[in-house]
C-alpha cells in the first residue's frame, strides 16, 4: 500500500468518527460512502441551492462538501460552501482537498473502486 492509499484511508476513517454531516452530489456517492462505513450523508436532492443549505443549516455546524471532482462538481461546491458559509457554518475542506490534490479521482462514487485498485 502507497503513501497515498495510507492517507485515503486515514481520512475515511476520521470520517467515520466525525460528527460532520458529508453532503454528496447523488444516490450513487452516498451509497459509495456507506459501503465504507460513513454515515452522516446529505444528497443534494433538486432544487434550489439556498433551500437545501438552508434545510443543512438547521440541523448541522459543520459540514464536508464531497461533490464530485470534475468541472460541474466544483462549480456546486463553490456556490454550495459559499451558501453553507453564509449560513454560519464551518466547511472542513481538509478531505476535499487531498482527493483533488493527491488522487486521480474524479467521482465520489467511484471511491471504492479506486481504493481497491490501490490497496
């Protein structure tokens, strides 16, 4: 196992202690998640973004924002944490981060895949 897989899965495990509630993009991110063991996962349904981080807002301080890693997936985060932040809420960006930065991973609901190719 890499340097990398060590800290992917570091990082899964500290997100199956936090008490951060992990908004994804879809159905197929959060099941992708609760294979791994995280609860705590918010799916953003349609509709407008000011609702759903409003409905966040009401039951959640601190927020993970994992929507996917490609062009449209960033845009979301962007207004998304933007709204979130507005709302008073705390964006742990450190998981994010790290997918951006050190994995070739582009979609949360490919997580699973990617770790076994690794391990």
């Amino acid at each position: 196992m890499d340097k990398y897989s060590e800290e992917l899965n570091s990082f899964i495990e500290k997100l199956k202690e936090s008490n951060k509630a992990i908004v994804v993009e879809g159905e197929k991110d959060k099941k992708a998640l609760e294979q791994l063991g995280i609860k705590k996962i918010i799916t953003l349904n349609k509709g407008p973004l000011f609702k759903i981080a409003e409905n966040i807002s009401k039951e959640h301080k601190d927020v993970i924002i994992l929507t996917d890693l490609d062009k449209k997936g960033k845009q979301l985060y962007g207004r998304l944490n933007s709204s979130l932040q507005r709302l008073g809420l705390r964006v742990d960006n450190s998981f994010r981060n790290f997918l951006l930065k050190k994995t070739k991973l582009s979609q949360i609901e490919g997580i699973n895949t990617y770790l076994n190719k690794r391990v």
